[in-house]
C-alpha cells in the first residue's frame, strides 16, 4: 500500500497539475477558456455530490454519521480561532480574519483529488464526507467576520466595525452557487439511490478522472499565477499556509483515530481540515471584509496550500494513516 501512495504521485491528474504550472512559469500562453473553467467545476462538484449521496443512501444517517459531521463543523469554527491570532503577530486584523477564515474553510477541489486517489487505490469512504464538506463552508466565514468584529482597530472610543449585511453575508456562505450544487447533487444522490446512480454513471462516474485531470491542468495555471502575487516579504505567509496544512490535517487524522472511521474517511478528513478555500471564502470576504487584500489570502490557498496538498500533503497524509490504522 505504501507503494502505490507514492505511485499516486504520478497519476495522470497530478501530472496535469505540474504541466499547469510549469506552462505558466515558461510562459507558454496556455489556457482554459473561463466557461470550460467553470463547466470542469460544475461537473466535478455535480458528480461528487451524487455519488456521496448515493453511498449515504446505503449507510443512512446514524449516529456515527451525525457524529463525524457535528466535529467537522466544530473544527470549522475552531480553526480560525487559533490561525487569527498566530497571523495577528505579522498582519492587521482584517487580513488576520480573512485569512483565518480561509484556512478554517475548505477546498473542493482538493477533497475532489482525495476521493480520486481514494477510487485508484480502491479504497472505501462514506458519503457522508461529502455532506460533512458542504457544511464546513459557512461556520469559518463567520468565526473570521465576528473576530474582525471584536477586534477592529479602535478610532476614538469606539471601534471600527466592518460595514456588512448579515443577510447577505449568510446567503453568500451558505446559498452560493458551488455550495448549493454539492448539496442538491447529494440530496438527489440520496433520493435516486444506487438505481439513479447507475442512470448517470456514463457521464458523471466513468469519465470523472479524465475531467479531474483536465480541471488541475487548470487549477495548476492558476496556482502558479497566484503564486507570483505574493507579496515580497512573504516567509511568514508561506510558511503558515504549509504548517496550517500540516498541523490541521493532522487534527483531523487525529480526530478520525479517536472517532474510528475508516482509512478512506480519515484521508478526507485530513484534507478537511487541512485544506483552504479559495472560491467560498473570497467571495464572502469582498462583502464582509474589504479591508483585506485577497492579494494576501487567495495566492497563500491557491498557490501555496492546494498544490501542497495535492502533490505532497495527500500521499503524506495516507502514509500516516496506514501507520495509524495498521
């Protein structure tokens, strides 16, 4: 098993992924129109979502499944509690929380890579992962604008608080569009069952590696454009955007260990936790927190921490688990 974890490395995704970035670093031109970008997305979360709800309509919602989804949104919140205030000893409070609420979220698209090294290991996971995913959105939005809140530089005696609609800020963390898709794919995935699921498994199971590797030659491009935004004193920022992953997925191995699950389920929780948003988090912030620079905190999760995850964090990740579970 040790073995294909380090073959995994060069799967035909992972590949694509250095080709993105590489294209990018020689200057090649290369690129995806915007509407592929955006159709690659659409089907990736569509068909996740499906298959996750299709495999939680085998195990149903028990206990365990409740359990596992009340400490993910737990983490959610926990998460940028603690980066806001290691990031506070370098930067302002407005890009500590944003940046915060960024590592407490997640990315999808590396939970996407982890199911697919998952499938060519053949190794189980539960749908409820992918519900768990879909929850974990919304909880570090808010912990990240309430500790901007609290903690706003004060002017006179009173402090500035960031001007924001909270309705508008919920609907933008909880009814956006990648996050309402996950969780319709799942709800439809669970009603359909295994029956619809073989009814769509043509367009949405067989050709799902094909499209993930088409979509990280995409996500690579972009990594490495985000990557040359960073600003120039930037260590600090790079090494917290690796140690957040490292530290993070290693709570959530730690937190699969002591709830038991299963080696597949484990690995996506280390992703969990581990991974940072770059399309939920950005989106609420430009509403909730323009005071940040997403010069700051998108180049750290798209051009630091995915990339990371993806080549090194996920083989590292099972490699652990393995050790764990053996």
């Amino acid at each position: 098993m040790e073995t294909s974890v380090f073959d995994s490395l060069l799967s035909p995704a992972i590949l694509f992924l250095f080709l993105g970035m590489i294209a990018t670093w020689i200057k090649s031109g290369l690129e995806l129109p915007d509407q592929i970008s955006k159709f690659l997305s659409v089907y990736l979360l569509m068909a996740i979502g499906f298959h996750g709800g299709m495999e939680l309509s085998h195990s149903g919602l028990t206990s365990e499944v409740g359990t596992v989804m009340l400490m993910t949104m737990i983490a959610a919140a926990l998460v940028p509690l603690w980066s806001f205030f290691i990031l506070r000893l370098k930067l302002d409070v407005y890009n500590s929380a944003a940046i915060a609420a960024t590592y407490g979220s997640i990315s999808a698209v590396t939970f996407v890579t982890a199911v697919s090294v998952l499938k060519s290991l053949d190794i189980a996971y539960s749908g409820h992962m992918v519900a768990a995913m879909a929850l974990m959105e919304s909880p570090a939005i808010i912990v990240g604008v309430l500790l901007a809140r609290y903690y706003a530089i004060p002017q006179g005696d009173q402090p500035v608080k960031p001007n924001m609609n909270w309705r508008t800020l919920f609907k933008e963390a909880v009814g956006s569009g990648p996050v309402v898709l996950l969780a319709g794919s799942l709800l439809i995935g669970l009603a359909s069952g295994e029956k619809g699921w073989l009814s769509v498994k043509p367009v949405l199971g067989d050709p799902f590696t094909g499209v993930l590797a088409l979509f990280l030659l995409d996500m690579g491009i972009n990594a490495a454009k985000h990557l040359s935004k960073l600003p120039e004193s930037s260590l600090f920022l790079c090494l917290f955007a690796i140690c957040a992953a490292l530290v993070h997925a290693g709570l959530g191995i730690g937190a699969g260990f002591i709830l038991d699950v299963s080696k597949g389920d484990a690995l996506l929780l280390a992703v969990l936790f581990g991974s940072a948003s770059y399309i939920a988090v950005p989106a609420a912030a430009k509403l909730a927190l323009p005071q940040a620079n997403p010069g700051i905190y998108v180049p750290m999760s798209l051009g630091i921490t995915f990339p990371f995850n993806v080549v090194v964090g996920i083989p590292l990740y099972l490699m652990m688990i393995n050790f764990l579970w053996s």
